[in-house]
C-alpha cells in the first residue's frame, strides 16, 4: 500500500506541473506564465524533533524550482517543489534528513499598492502541500510524510522585461503527527521549517504586465 500511495503521489505531481506547463504555453500571448529557481538555506524548529536529536540552526541546501501563472496582474497561482537538506549538531546523534515539500499557492502582487518603482515588486504567496521526509544513513526506514501550510514574501529586482531576480522568505507550518513509538522519529522530522532563498524568475510568455 505505501508503495502505491509513493508512486501515485509520484505521478499526481508530474501531472500537476505538466498541466501547469501546457496552461502557460497555451497563453504564450501574455505575460503570465514564469519559471522560478531559487537556493538557499533553512532552519528546522527544534520542536520538530524527538529527544536528544536536534539539528544545526542554518543548514545548507534549500533549493525550490516553481512554475506561476497570473490570471491577473494582482492575482494568480504557483505549483513549487522544494528540496531542503539538515543535519545534526556536535551534541546530538549523527543524522541527515531529506526534506521535500510539493506546494499549491496562490499569489498576490502587492507592489501597486505599495506604490513601488517599475523595476521593484513584492510578491505574497500561500498555500497547502505535502511534506515528505526521508532520513539518510542509519535511519533511513523512519520516513515519513504531512500535510503542510506555507506563507512567504518574494522582493523581486527586475533586471529585464524577461529575467528579475529576488529574494523569497517563507515559513512551513508542518501538519506531522506525534511519533509513536519515539524510535520512529530518530533522524526524522515533523516539525516546521523556515527557508531564505536567492533566486531568479524567468518570464515564458511575454511581458505584459512587466511595467505594471
């Protein structure tokens, strides 16, 4: 049975960037579609972990790849995924986890209102998903996977009519269960988790709403 959830679950996110594909190709006479690469670095609460395991405050790497289209010049939709990687201080036992999040969001563009330049934008978005979490090394039976919240801010520089580049803070709220027994949460994760990322956003379709 998990094999089969594992794979669908495989494939309902192939599906969802291909249908998000064709959407922004099919609009190709309009600025609404981008691709988004971002890396970074995160920190994983504390509290997301069982006793005496306990991870580095700021770990290295956070990298999201995300596909966005505005049906609106203040509103629309984004489908990311997101790979973070953790590892354990010097006083706790050795570990390093996997975490990967799939995300369904919806995006505000706030920098009208906030009455930015042209070449300047902020950006809001949020929305649920899946965490999926896969310990490494001696712990690697003890994965596990939740449902997720997530909210962030994007500052965007734009560099061209097609490229600009930002910075995108956002924070998980983790939906896990308790482990039961404790051994099942050794190396794992079912906490929360903020990111910091650099990245850059790529207009596919025009650019319509790029002095907007």
């Amino acid at each position: 049975m998990a094999l089969i959830f594992k794979f669908n679950k495989q494939k309902l996110i192939a599906l969802v960037f291909v249908s998000f594909s064709y959407l922004g190709f099919s609009q190709s006479d309009t600025s609404t579609f981008k691709a988004q690469f971002a890396l970074g670095v995160n920190s994983p609460s504390s509290n997301g972990f069982v006793t005496n395991f306990e991870a580095n405050s700021v770990n290295f790497p956070t990298i999201n790849l995300g596909l966005q289209y505005m049906f609106k010049p203040l509103f629309g939709l984004k489908l990311d995924l997101g790979y973070n990687r953790f590892s354990s201080t010097d006083n706790s036992p050795e570990f390093k986890t996997n975490y990967t999040r799939v995300n369904a969001q919806l995006v505000y563009n706030a920098s009208n209102v906030l009455g930015l330049y042209n070449n300047l934008g902020v950006f809001a978005h949020a929305g649920p998903g899946i965490s999926m979490i896969k310990p490494l090394g001696d712990y690697g039976e003890n994965k596990t996977s939740y449902l997720n919240a997530m909210a962030g801010l994007e500052f965007h520089y734009a560099v061209s009519e097609k490229l600009s580049l930002y910075l995108d803070t956002a924070y998980i709220l983790g939906f896990g269960k308790d482990f039961d027994p404790v051994n099942d949460g050794f190396g794992s994760f079912n906490g929360n988790l903020l990111t910091i990322t650099l990245g850059a956003s790529i207009s596919l379709s025009g650019c319509q709403y790029c002095g907007q």
